[in-house]
C-alpha cells in the first residue's frame, strides 16, 4: 500500500498511462502520416481558409460602418 491506496491500484494506472500514451502517440503518427501524403493537409487547410475568410467577409458586411 502506499499512501493507503492499495498496489492493485498503482499497477492498474500505470499500465492504463503506458497504454493511453501509446495509443496516442501512434494516433498522432497515423495523422501526421495522413495529412502529408498527397498534400491532404495543405488541401485540408486551404479549404478552412477560404471557409473561414468567408465568413470574416460575410460578418464584416452584416455591420455598416458610419464612415463607409
């Protein structure tokens, strides 16, 4: 026991974290592996761009400005 919290416990955590850690890392592989090939990230950023100016272009022409 350490602390009160029995070994169990401690040995259970600690392969849950390995595990999650694992999962992750390979998870942040399989993306970063993803959005190279092929230039599916730079595809994927260019249509958020667009999107996103799109909607600053239609926002900043919903409020008339008194000096336009």
């Amino acid at each position: 026991m350490l602390h009160g919290i029995p070994r169990i416990y401690w040995t259970f955590r600690y392969i849950w974290s390995a595990i999650h850690v694992s999962l992750v890392a390979i998870f942040a592989m399989w993306l970063t592996l993803y959005l190279v090939n092929d230039g599916r990230g730079e595809q994927l950023f260019d249509d958020w761009w667009i999107w996103a100016q799109d909607i600053h272009y239609q926002l900043a022409n919903l409020i008339p400005f008194p000096w336009s």
